[in-house]
C-alpha cells in the first residue's frame, strides 16, 4: 500500500525531534527505502506516518471504511513482523501510534486495544530522551482515556510529562496538551481537587507564555469550568466562563458568535448555582447574538442545544408558554432545513408532547406523541432496539391522564414487552415499564395480589441496580407497604414499613449533613 503525502499533521511533533527512519507499507512496494541521511529520513519517515492518517481520513471520509481498516492492518502487521525479527524502536513505535489514532477514528475499540498491548511492549522498552515519544505517549494516553482504562492513561501521561519536563522545563507549552489530558482522567476517576490543579497549572502556563488574553486559554478554561459545574461548584466555574466570554469579546467583538457560545456556558453555570432569571437573560441575550451573527448557521446544533437548554429552564420557572415556542422554534427550523419528516424532528416532538402534557393540556400531548410514533417508524426505527418505547410510554401516561385506561393498558404492556426483550427482564427500562403498567392497571381494577406481585419484580429490579438501600428504592416500598395493607399481609407489612422508615431517616440526614 502507497502512503500518500499530504499536509502535516498538528498533532505529530514538530521537526525539532530526530530519528532513525524505518519503512512503512505501501501498496506499490513492499518497503520504501531507508532515507539518505540520519535527520532527511527523520523527516521523510514523520511524513509518512502523517500521510498515513491523512490517508485512514480521506477513506473514512469517502465511505470507505472496510478499505481503510485493511490499509491499518496491513501496517500492523508490517509492523508485527518487524517485531518478531527483533526490531522494537521508536519507529514501530510511531507508527503502531498511527494504527491505533486510525482504529480510534474508525470508532474500532476493540482493535485499538490490541495495537496499544504492541504499543505499550515496545515503549516500556524505549529510553525517555527518545525523540517523538512524549507524543506517543501523548496520545496512548487519550487513546487508554477513550477506551475507559484510566489508570494505564494515568501512568502514560505522567510520563511523557515527566520525560517534557526533563527537555523544556516545568513551564514549555509542550506540557499542556497532554496536562490537559491527565487533568481530563483525573476528573473520570473522580479526582476533582487535583484535576482542578493540573487544569490550573495548564492555565498558568499558558498565560506566562502566551498573555493572559490569548484565545489558546480557552479550551483549557472550558474544561476547568466544565468540571466544576460537574461537581456542584457551579458558583467557582463562573470565573472561568467570563474569562472565555472576555477574550472572544475582545478579540471577535460582543456581536461574534463565539461570544454567543460563551455567553451559553456562563448561563448554564448560573443555572446550576440557582440563579435563573440570570442564566434567562443570558441565554436570551446568546441566541440573539447567534442570530444576527455569521459564525454559525441558524440551523446549527449548538443553537438547538441552547433553545432546548432555555425552553427547559423557562418551564422550570413556571414560564411554559415561553419555552414552547422556543421549542416549537426548533422544530419548524428542522422541517425546514431537514424535511418535514425527518427523524430528527422526533425529539421536538417528545420535548413539546412534554410541554403540553405539564401544562395538563393532553390532548395537543397525543397528538404529538402519536405524530412521532407514525414518524419513527416510518423512519425504518427497528421495534425491538428499545428507542420508541420512551415515546410510547409517554403516550401511556398521555392516555392515563385522559382516563381511557384501556388504550394506556395496551401501550404500556407493548412498551413492557419491547423493553424486556430489547434491555432485559432485570433491566431498569422494564421496571420503568412495570411502573407505569402498575399505576395503569390499578385504576382498571386488576387484582391486588397480580399489582403486589409487580411491585415486588419492580423492587428487586432496582436493589439488583441501584443498592437495596437506595433512594431510588423509596417510591415503590411506599407502594408496597400499601397493597400489602390492601391484601392483609401484616407482617410482611410491619417488615416494608420499617426498611421505608430507616431509608427516609438515612436520606433526611444526609440532606441536613
């Protein structure tokens, strides 16, 4: 297989690194030939793996996925051979790197784990003044993250900071990117206080270097900001969010789209810290930046995502008929520029079938709910993967509300059945099911004994999932405790009531704590 050039990669290190050149695959030849000199070959051989990736790119890009796995493939075990003959350097290195970035844009994690196996062999091997490693280990380290193997990503990044540290000192740019990725794990493994200090020490360099306005403090001050909203620090993650809004302000001007978005994200922090007539006029203030910008189309998703975000705040505050008509919004502007079917249309149908039914107006829920239904699957949306059964049992409750109990009953047992077979019989989606079935079919007379019996199937679903001392729990002991009443069974009722007294207290406590 032929490896292309084309332009560098920006992820690939800079030309500073040298090294000796290796051959990769190609289609036309089954080595291309080792370079004229020690730092021409570094060179050529850095091109190559950047072709390479250009390459998996345009393939997967084109469609052609199957074509570009084989092209992965045929340089790993290029690669494996090289291996097995004795040859375990940076270059296998590298572009066993390559390999894996390709799996990973192909969405192919179980390959991926098997080129980082090879990977991580060969630079366990490799001395830390090896150039190009610190970004290898860069990426192994996003790839291990990505994968969820957050203590091997841990362990990858320390080093390449390590060996970055050794090179350019404690304060080089160099540090950032793979900063950012440690501080990025340690939020995933629930180290808040120490992701906030590498995130802050990323931000330290950065303004030193760079001034403390320059547009590359973003990303880092997105994800500071991010986290501590996170972790219920919504308060602190203002800063941040004003930070981002000050620099595109001052570099773009207060009309550019960009300070829409920021302005998005420092409402989104207010929301969460209780201040919502803030985060109202914020969000109203974004969109109308957004609208009367060019930086993005009116029909671009992060608008969406902040019409949705607002509609869901304003009904919150008891502001329903505005959020409906932000939520209407969305859906005439994707049946206009998407088709008036079109199956992204689902969800402003679900989200306005919400709206109705809080404003106890069910009829217009129906409707709607129905609507979505036909469009789903008409859409070709398969009846057993479990998605159109969230519409469904919307459209149950819907009918319950309108007492025609019977046509709810036939809903939600279909929605039951899909569920079972789509999740499993022990799966929370069932017990949602069972729920509502539950409430459906006590005001259709069904017999106590049959309703206890599903409470009990419902109870053990959410001990196997959540902990048999779990608030979630609650809801249905209270349930039981009352057609155990209902039935005559005391003693099993004396038993429920005091697991639901001794819960109430727990969690009665820890809201005082």
């Amino acid at each position: 297989m032929q490896i292309r050039h084309a332009k560098k990669m920006t992820f690939l290190p800079e030309p500073r690194h040298r090294g000796t050149p290796r051959v990769l695959v190609s289609r036309s030849e089954p080595f291309l030939g080792e370079s004229r000199s020690h730092s021409d070959g570094a060179v050529d051989f850095q091109m190559q793996l950047e072709e390479l990736f250009e390459e998996v790119k345009t393939m997967v890009k084109m469609g052609s996925k199957d074509e570009a796995r084989d092209l992965l493939q045929a340089n790993y075990e290029f690669v494996k051979e090289q291996i097995s003959e004795g040859t375990k350097g940076i270059e296998q290195a590298a572009t066993l790197d390559i390999v894996a970035l390709g799996h990973l844009l192909l969405g192919d994690l179980d390959l991926i784990g098997r080129v980082l196996d090879t990977l991580q062999e060969i630079v366990d091997l490799l001395n830390d003044d090896i150039p190009v490693l610190d970004s290898v280990l860069t990426h192994m380290g996003s790839m291990y993250s990505a994968m969820g193997k957050y203590e091997k990503s841990m362990l990858v990044y320390q080093r390449g900071i390590n060996l970055l540290e050794k090179k350019y000192g404690q304060s080089s740019t160099y540090l950032v990117s793979p900063l950012l990725g440690m501080a990025k794990v340690l939020g995933s493994l629930h180290k808040a206080k120490k992701a906030v200090e590498i995130y802050q020490r990323a931000i330290n360099i950065l303004e030193s270097s760079r001034g403390a306005e320059s547009e590359d403090l973003v990303v880092p001050l997105f994800a500071l900001g991010s986290l501590l909203v996170k972790e219920g620090k919504a308060a602190d993650a203002e800063s941040p969010f004003l930070r981002i809004l000050s620099i595109y302000s001052k570099l773009y001007g207060e009309g550019d789209g960009r300070v829409g978005m920021a302005m998005a994200s420092v409402a989104h922090a207010k929301c969460a810290s209780g201040k919502a007539e803030e985060a109202i006029d914020l969000y109203k203030n974004a969109l109308q930046i957004m609208k009367n910008g060019s930086y993005t189309k009116f029909d671009d998703g992060v608008m969406e995502k902040m019409r949705i975000d607002l509609a869901e705040l304003l009904h919150v505050v008891g502001r329903g008929k505005e959020g409906r008509q932000l939520l209407e919004e969305c859906l005439l502007i994707t049946e206009k520029y998407k088709g008036k079917e079109h199956p992204s249309s689902v969800t402003h149908l679900l989200n306005l079938a919400t709206s109705y039914s809080q404003s106890k107006n069910f009829v217009e829920a129906e409707r709607l709910l129905k609507t979505s239904l036909e469009m789903m699957r008409k859409s070709g949306t398969p009846g057993d993967d479990g998605s159109i059964t969230f519409p469904m049992l919307q459209l149950a409750v819907t009918l319950y509300h309108l007492r025609r109990d019977d046509e709810a009953e036939k809903v939600a047992l279909e929605a039951l059945h899909i569920r079972q077979k789509a999740f499993g019989k022990d799966s929370i989606p069932a017990g949602e099911a069972l729920d509502c079935l539950v409430s459906i079919q006590s005001r259709l007379g069904k017999a106590d004994a049959e309703l206890l019996a599903m409470l009990k199937q419902m109870l053990k679903i959410q001990e196997d999932n959540f902990g048999v001392g779990s608030r979630e729990t609650m809801p249905t002991l209270k349930k039981i405790v009352f057609y155990l009443e209902k039935v005559g069974r005391k003693d099993e009722k004396v038993f429920m009531q005091k697991r639901l007294a001794a819960l109430m207290k727990k969690f009665k406590q820890m809201v005082e704590y």
